[in-house]
C-alpha cells in the first residue's frame, strides 16, 4: 500500500524530527524508502521509510521520532541491502507507484508529555542600611581637688611683726578637676554579605494528551476476525 505522502516528498527538502529540529536533506527514493543526507556537509546518510513520515508542510518532512534516537532505528542500511534487491533511479520510482506491503498497517500513536523548565524572576532581596540613634553612656573616672583648712595648735612665741589694720594676708590655692569631653569615632562592628543556594523540589504538572485506540468495523458477512491482545508497554 503506497504511503499517503509518497508523491508529496521530494529531492532537496528539508527533514524535520517530530520537535522540528533539522536532521538533514532529503535525496533520491528508493522504493518504500527515502535518502537523507544529514551531519556536515552530508557526512551521514540515512535511508528512511515512508512509513515513519508524519506530515508533509511545503518543503519541509516531519517524521515521527526524535533526532537523537534516529541513530537508534537502524536506517543507516541502504533498502537494498536489506532486501537483497538492487535498484536503479527510474525503477525505483517505478518500483515504489507499484509497491505493495503483504498486510495493511495502521499506526497507532499517543501524545507524550514533555516537560520544559524556565528561569523566571520571582522576588529579589536587597541589603540597605538604616541610621538609628540610641543612649549609651561611658563611665569615665576623673579627679579633682578639694580644699580643707587644717588647724593645729601651736605653743606661743612672739611675734616680731605688729597687728595692722592696713594689712591682710591672704593665701589663694587654686583648685583643680577633670572635665570630660566625648568625642565620636565610626568603627566597623559587623558585615553581612548575600549568597544563593539552589534547591531542588518535585512539582507535579498535569495537562490533557490523546491516544488513539484501534476500532474494528465489521460489515457485511466477516468470519474469522481475530483481535490480538493489545501488546504491552
């Protein structure tokens, strides 16, 4: 049964994984089958059945596996060797109108869910400083000087000089004390600084996704339908 998307693929377009990302560029066909060349400079070749085509958009072939695990599904055999056949251009493409399975097939296919992560802003932190004013208070010892006047009785003896009242004698003492003065000296009593650290948490996320199940429609007088066990995953 020739493939829905067999007229449609041609030389020189392009060859998409089923994520868009480009493996290479389509070349000539043979038969159920196709060429990719791929890598630099089309260092690798792969030969990709028609079967794996998903769709078909102006020049470009989207197929239905991923680019890192196309090393994986074996198309790196030309068809030919695979089968023991050997073709030339024009009876491939005559070979491939003509071509037909041994048994129909039916793709059955379901939507994965893939996750992607983001980096996004949700907050900042930032460090200031404020001036605040509070009492403290120093005690500092200071010294100062005190006068008393000290008596003592003495045994008496003449005096040479006479009582006047034009005289006085006076004695000053000068007294003394510390006064405290403050001054204000910045100093450095702390630093902060700020770091990250990541953490790692399991966030469940759900969305809707879609299989498609087989469906058997019977008519007329069918005998003998056998329906395999769905296989499993």
């Amino acid at each position: 049964m020739q493939n829905q998307y067999f007229s449609q693929v041609h030389e020189g377009m392009e060859v998409l994984d089923m994520d868009g990302q480009k493996i290479g560029m389509c070349g000539e066909r043979l038969g159920d089958y196709f060429n990719v060349d791929a890598g630099f400079l089309g260092t690798n070749e792969y030969y990709v059945p028609f079967s794996a085509v998903t769709n078909v958009v102006d020049d470009q072939i989207f197929l239905n596996v991923r680019k890192d695990r196309i090393d994986e599904m074996g198309w790196h055999e030309r068809p030919e060797r695979r089968s023991g056949a050997t073709y030339t251009r024009a009876e491939t493409d005559t070979a491939a109108r003509t071509a037909t399975r041994g048994a129909d097939r039916m793709e059955l296919r379901e939507e994965e869910l893939q996750a992607r992560k983001t980096s996004v802003e949700t907050g900042s932190v930032q460090l200031g400083k404020d001036v605040v004013e509070e009492e403290r208070t120093l005690e500092v010892p200071v010294t100062r000087e005190e006068v008393f006047v000290e008596r003592r009785p003495v045994d008496r003896r003449e005096s040479s000089t006479p009582i006047s009242d034009a005289e006085t004698e006076t004695i000053r003492v000068p007294v003394t004390e510390e006064r405290v003065e403050v001054d204000k000296q910045p100093v450095v009593y702390e630093e902060v600084g700020v770091n990250k650290r990541v953490t790692q948490e399991t966030q469940p996320v759900s969305e809707t996704v879609r299989r498609e199940e087989l469906r058997v429609d019977e008519s007329g007088d069918v005998k003998n339908v056998r329906k395999d066990p769905k296989p499993k995953q």
